[in-house]
C-alpha cells in the first residue's frame, strides 16, 4: 500500500512567511493532500494548525477551513494568515494611518514591570514601540498586522528588532556580537519602516483568494473542539508528539507580547509526553468521527519514530483510528522536509508518513 510522494512542485505564497514556527509542514505537501481527499467548497479541519499552513492552503483551494490549536502564538499566526488585506496598497494605507495615530501618542511605553529576560532582547526605544504597537494591534485584532510584527521581532539581520539573536527560538548572540565590536547591532530600530517591509515581502506571490468563503480559528483542544456545522468532510493534520518540539519555549518571546508570560504551564499542555500523546489521540479520533460521515477523509502527518519497544508511531496511530471505524486506505512516504521539524529526533526518524483514512461507519 505505501508509496512514496516525490517531485511535489509550486511556489509558496508568501503569507506562509509572515513569521517562523516550529513543525511546519511544506505547504505543496498540504496543497496535494487538499487536493486530492478534500471534495471542492467544503471544510477541510486541522486540529493542530500551528501556524496555519493547511488553513492556509484550504482556503486557497477554494476550501472552507476550520483550525483549532491550544498555542496563542499559532492561532494569531493562523487567524493572520486567514484575515489579511485585499490588497498590499490596502495595508499599506492601513500601516500608515495607525503610524500616524501612535506617532501623535507622545508618552514612553515604561519598562516597569517587564521581566528582564524580555528587555534584554532590545533597546530601550525600540522596546517602548513594540509595546505601543502591540498593544494597539491586539486591541483592535489585526491579527495579520500582529503576526507580521512577530515575523520580525528577533534575529540578527537588520530588518528585526531586536539585538542580535536567532530567529527561531529566541537566544541572544552576544558573544558572536558582542557591544563594543558591533555596536550598530546594538542601536535603536524602527518599528514602522521595518514592519512596512515585512508586509511588502509578506504580499510576494500573493494568491486569488475568495474572501466570502468561511474560515474560522478557535484556541481549542482537539479533543473537545466543536466545528462550525456537524460535518467535517477532511481532515488533514500535523500532531505533536512525544515531546519532538517546544512548541511554547522557542516562541516564548512571542507569546510573552500576546500577554502568555508562563510559557512553561503551556508547553506541558502542547508539547504531549508519550502517555499524553496516547490519550489525545484517542480521544481525538473519538471526537472527530463524531463529525464524519462514511467515506470522509482523515489524513494524519506523523513522523515514523518508535512508539514502544513493539511499536512505531504511525502503527500507534493507525491501532487508534481503527478502533474508532476509521479504514486506512492509502500510506504515503514523504523524505523529511526541514531539519528543524524534527530537532530532538533527528536521529531516530527515517520519513515522514501520511496516513489516510476513510471513516468506514
Ligand atoms: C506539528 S505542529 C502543527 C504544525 C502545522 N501543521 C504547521 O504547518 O505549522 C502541532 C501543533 O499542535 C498543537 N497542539 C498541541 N496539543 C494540542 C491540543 N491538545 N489541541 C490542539 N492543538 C494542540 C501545538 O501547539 C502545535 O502547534
């Protein structure tokens, strides 16, 4: 039954760029799924969106799409993606005017009360204006606008904000750049022009996108999400497993300027221990065959590492979605796309597998 999946083609679309998470699936990946399992015009669900790269697709299919995920970080990332602007000339003209409006706001966000691992990252001006700008995004939920200043909150190149550090999980890279040797590293930055450029590049291969269809985003848990509606005809998702990722740590930066200072209560929630991961998927097959009707597609994305000493996970899951009336029709290989999905793993994953199922009751 297994067959490999080679020789996926197509450009991104920039939006899924705006900014980094951990995980990822390659959009042409969840495009061909889409694709191929889900009917045209109806709602296609992804339990664990992460930062909404099947919602994404979906919806640029000609999809409905529904995304749940328990991140705060991945559902602004998500609802972002799924809420941009018609046109760039419209955000821009959107840019310039809170610009104005924050500009005419003379008063100094003050540092009080901001923990010292979070100034570290910036200079005291720039800090002030990423606060201001924060706040007012998330006061009037421009989810992408948000997601697009997330996009360049830290790293080292010069369109970023902060001092110099990674990109992905936030460290600071003070002794690869060290103040008195790269002191420009260390200057003031500007949110607006740098914030203006990620929007630019963010509209790159921007596609037709039919505005009318719904897309809804919800912080939910798999298990007890409710969709819109009482049929899910696909399914197709990515989910944690096995503590392979952090999700909340590498994004703790973010999370705290979403106003989720204790990343580490979430991360136990997000990132499932082996035991965890067995109940969630369980309860998780349960739920969503409550929604499924005979012949829907469920597609899962999983890793191929050791379940147990008897067991890989692919296998793992399979047991669960039997057990539940699903039937698995198809098993798809793909070579692993990006290193940085699997980093505790590495050495234990030889592919990727997709597991299609079909509900059978
Ligand atoms: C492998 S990632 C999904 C990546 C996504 N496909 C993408 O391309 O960005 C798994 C996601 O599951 C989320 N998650 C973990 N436990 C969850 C739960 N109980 N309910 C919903 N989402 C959960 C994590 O926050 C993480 O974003």
């Amino acid at each position: 039954m297994e067959s490999r999946i080679t020789d996926l083609k197509g450009a991104d679309i920039g939006l899924h760029l705006i900014s980094p998470y951990v995980g990822k699936i390659r959009p042409v990946l969840a495009r061909h799924l889409i694709k191929t399992y889900a009917k045209p015009k109806s709602i296609v669900y992804d339990p664990f969106c992460g930062s909404g790269t099947i919602p994404l697709e979906a919806w640029a299919c000609g999809n409905k799409c529904f995304a749940t995920d328990l991140n705060d970080y991945a559902i602004t990332l998500t609802k972002g993606k799924l809420t941009p602007y018609k046109s760039l000339d419209a955000v821009l003209e959107r840019l310039d005017s809170i610009n104005s409006c924050l500009n005419k706001d003379k008063s100094r966000k003050e540092s009080i009360g901001i923990p010292q691992w979070v100034s570290s990252f910036f200079h005291p001006k720039t800090l002030s204006e990423v606060l201001k700008w924060t706040a007012y995004l998330k006061e009037r939920k421009e989810w992408f606008l948000l997601s697009c200043l997330l996009g360049i909150l830290h790293h080292q190149r010069p369109g970023f904000l902060s001092f110099p550090s990674s990109h992905g999980a936030p460290y600071l890279r003070n002794s690869k750049y060290p103040e008195d040797m790269f002191p420009e590293l260390y200057e003031y930055r500007e949110v607006y022009s740098r914030l203006r450029a990620k929007v630019t590049r963010a509209y790159k291969n921007f596609p037709s996108l039919d505005f009318r269809i719904q897309r809804v985003v919800r912080r939910a848990s798999s298990e007890n999400a409710n969709p819109p509606g009482n049929r899910i005809h696909a399914i197709v998702t990515s989910p944690p497993y096995m503590k392979s990722l952090t999700y909340a740590r590498d994004n703790r930066l973010r999370l705290w300027f979403l106003g989720k200072s204790d990343w580490q209560s979430l991360e136990k929630r997000i990132s499932p221990t082996r035991t965890f991961f067995s109940k969630l998927i369980a309860a998780s097959f349960i739920r969503w065959s409550k929604y499924q009707k005979n012949g829907d597609y469920c597609i899962i994305i999983i890793g191929d590492i050791p379940f147990n000493k008897n067991m890989r996970l692919p296998e793992f899951v399979a047991t669960q979605a039997e057990q539940t009336g699903y039937v698995m029709v198809d098993l798809l290989k793909d070579p692993i796309p990006y290193k940085k999905r699997f980093n505790k793993l590495k050495s234990q994953i030889s592919s990727e597998c997709i597991l299609v199922f079909q509900r059978s009751k």
